[in-house]
C-alpha cells in the first residue's frame, strides 16, 4: 500500500490546491494518513507570504527528516516554485519539488519518482491548462471551493504570488458551473469562487462571461443557497458585481476588499493601481447596495516609505469604511520583489507599534458593528458544536461567527441552515438562540 501525508500552510488557494493534490494522489493509488510517521510520502504544501516564509519550511524539512528514515519528501507551493532546485541543496532528503502552476504533471512526477529518480520537479510557469480534477477531495463537508482564475497579472510591489503561480489563467464558464452543478448534486449547499483576483475572470469562452455574471449565475444553480467569493483586487472590482449580490439573494452579503493602505501615496508606491479615493468608491457602492453588506479588508502596516501621516490616513480609512473585520500584518520583505529596492524602510519596532494600535483600534469597531446585529434574526450554516458550552457554531451570509443555543431537541444541525436571535455581541463573534 503506497501511503502519503500532506500538511498544508497558507491561504484558501493553498487549502484548495492541496484537496486537488490529495484527490490526484488517491487516483494514483496512494492512501492518505493523519501522520507523517504513518506515510512513505510526506507532502509539504508551502506558503510564502509571511516573513521568513523559507526559513520556517526549512526548519520543518529538518523535523521532519529525523524520523523520515526510508521516506520520500515532497515540496510543494510557493516556496516549492520560488526556491526551486535549491531545495534539494538546502535539504538533500527532499525529492519533489513542484510549483502549483504544475501540479496537472504530478501524476508524472509521481511515475518518475516511483521508477527511482531521485530528484524530481515540476517548476514551470508557462502552463496553458488550469488544474481542473474531479478527483478533488474536499475537507469541509458543507463548503466547497471552486477555483475559477489561477495566478496573477498584478504587480504588487511586496507580493511573490505573480512569480509563484504565474501568468492569469480562467476557467471556462462552462466548466465552473458543471462543477457547482456536481457540487449542488453531492449535497453541498455553499460555494466558494476562489482566485487570486477573481474581479478580473474572463470566460476563455465564446460566452465571455465577466465576473459579475459568473456571479449571479453561480447563485443560480439549484441546491446552492450559499456563492462567496474570493479574493477582490480593487481596480477590477467594478459596480456589477454589488448590483449582483443586492439581486440575488444565494450571493452572500459580505465582500472582501483589500486596500493594504489607507495612503494614496503608499498605494502607488505598493503598485496597488487605485488610489484611495478610488477605493472609497467602490465603498459607497456597497454602502448603497440594496441589501446591508460586510466590509472586511486586509492592511499591511511599515510599508518602505510609510510615515505616520500615511499611517494615520489608514486609521482615518478604518473609521470611515467601519470594516466587520480585517487581516492586518507588518511589511516583510519577500525575495525578488519591486518593494526590495525601495528606501524608506520602517523599523521593527515602529511597525509592531502600528499593527498595534491599529488591531486596537479596529477591535473597537468591530464591537460596535456587532452590536448593531443584536435583537435581530439571523440564517446560519451550522458548522460544528462545541461541547464545552453546548453552543452550535453558525456561519451568517455576513461570515460572522454566530454560537447559539437550541432549547429541545437533539438532532444534528451540522450542515442545516437554522434562525438565530442574536442575544450578544463581541468583536469576533456573535452569540444568541435558535428560533426555528
Ligand atoms: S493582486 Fe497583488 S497582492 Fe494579490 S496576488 Fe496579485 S500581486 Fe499579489
């Protein structure tokens, strides 16, 4: 029995990648594990977006090599293609390392390794095809990923993903719906369109569809109740696609918009494409949609150039846009990127302070965003039970957190869309009672 493991870091794509790559590895015979102790091949799906991104991966390529006696390792992800074949210098017990822009050749590589080659990559960007299995094996039983665009034609000047996961690439229409179709059909009832920057899908297609129609059609599809969508770049995000969610009621009321900074200056200097301005109007689309929605964001503080001034025109942005919540983190430096040739560089402990009072601030907001939910009614996903305090966790079409209690009744809600009356408000969570 041919056995692998596979451990997986970063964001959503790199989930979804990896449910692909366990699907493949499955077709190909091998059984997965819960433990690297367990497998002959152990899989490490790296992510390189956070500071010492290849350090870490190689700190874990160590641990995992003192019991990996008679194991093969695999690298896999942004590290995998960034690093390329210094991997096997850096660790020489490694023998795959494959990009995700390769991952169709894994059943090749798989083939070459177990024929005994011992170094084996897949690191070429220049694919035409996007990685489409139905052999996916999905970890959520209620929420299913979609990938509908693979790579990045941006340009951001902190941002590796361009070098890592190549050129865009997207799937027909044809194709994302067949699979929402199977998804619906299997049971699943909430999809999620994945991408670096989904704003800019085009159906490679005669039908041409844009995003905001892939969209809507998406929430068409008998048996979905549930489209979110993600990630939005701000310069292709365009007023459509608020239209869309204020009409059609299966796309979920909350967007994700990042906007990194809330300083003209630094955008251009990040090479984001909007200024903020900009950015704010696309705000105000979603302020006067037709239903409420979310607002959550993801903010680097310390970007090479950034003053206080700048800093504080991001604060200004957090009360003026009153953001459900955000992703905040301190500039890093990644390799190869533009922003590595910018002066201007803020220290460290200048950017803990930032990220600092920013969360603080930010947590503020969320409480009062929150409060505005309570005494009000709410349709959950249920996701799970917590034991410990005999609440069930629901997911709102907002992406908030709802733990409520059922008074009677002991059936299994997992996977049941329920009402909830929201009873209490914190900054990540709501808590209340189920009505129905
Ligand atoms: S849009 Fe910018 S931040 Fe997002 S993946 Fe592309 S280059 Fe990176």
């Amino acid at each position: 029995m041919k056995t692998f493991y596979i451990e997986t870091f970063g964001c959503q794509m790199n989930a979804h990648d990896s449910e692909k790559v366990v699907g493949t590895l499955m077709a190909q015979g091998y059984t997965q594990v819960e433990t690297p102790d367990e497998a002959e091949l152990v899989f490490y799906n790296t992510c390189s977006i956070r500071d010492k991104a290849e350090q870490k991966v190689f700190s874990r390529l160590q641990q995992f090599k003192k019991d990996g006696k008679g194991k093969k390792f695999a690298v896999l992800g942004c590290v995998a293609q960034q690093e390329g074949e210094r991997i096997f210098e850096k660790a020489p017990h490694v023998s795959l390392v494959c990009g995700s822009a390769s991952y169709t050749k894994l059943p090749d590589l798989l083939v070459q390794l177990e024929t005994g080659n011992k170094r084996v990559t897949g690191l070429s960007l220049d694919t035409d095809q996007t990685f489409d299995t139905p052999l996916t094996r999905r970890d959520n039983p209620y929420r299913a990923y979609i990938t509908i665009i693979e790579g990045c034609d941006k340009s951001c000047a902190y941002c590796v993903v361009p070098m890592t996961r190549g050129p865009e690439r997207s799937r027909t229409s044809v194709s994302v719906m067949k699979e929402a179709g199977d998804l619906a059909r299997a049971g699943y009832t909430e999809i999620q369109l994945l991408g670096q920057n989904v704003n800019s899908y085009r159906d490679p297609s005669a039908a041409g569809w844009d995003f905001a129609k892939l969209l809507d059609e998406a929430g068409r599809v008998p048996g979905i109740r549930r489209v979110r969508f993600t990630t939005s770049h701000p310069r292709d995000f365009v007023k459509e696609i608020i239209d869309a969610i204020g009409e059609n009621p299966a796309l979920c009321n909350h967007v994700h918009l990042p906007v990194q900074s809330g300083s003209s200056k630094v955008l251009d200097a990040m090479q984001r494409q909007y200024t903020r301005d900009e950015y704010m109007r696309r705000i105000e689309w979603m302020k006067s949609a037709r239903r409420p929605i979310a607002i959550s964001t993801d903010i680097i503080v310390g970007f090479p150039g950034e003053t206080e001034a700048d800093f504080e025109q991001t604060l200004a942005l957090l009360d003026e846009v009153g953001y459900d919540s955000i992703f905040s983190f301190k500039y890093s430096q990644r390799p190869n990127t533009p922003a590595l040739r910018l002066d201007g560089h803020v220290p460290e402990e200048e950017k803990t302070r930032r990220l600092m009072i920013l969360q603080e601030k930010q947590r503020a907001i969320q409480i009062k965003q929150n409060a505005v939910y309570v005494a009000q009614v709410e349709e959950c996903l249920v996701e799970g039970f917590n034991q410990a305090t005999g609440q069930w966790i629901g997911r709102t079409s907002q992406n908030k957190t709802l733990n409520f209690l059922r008074r009677g009744g002991d059936d299994d809600l997992r996977g049941r869309y329920v009402e909830a009356r929201v009873t209490r408000a914190g900054p990540n969570s709501l808590a209340g009672e189920c009505v129905n």
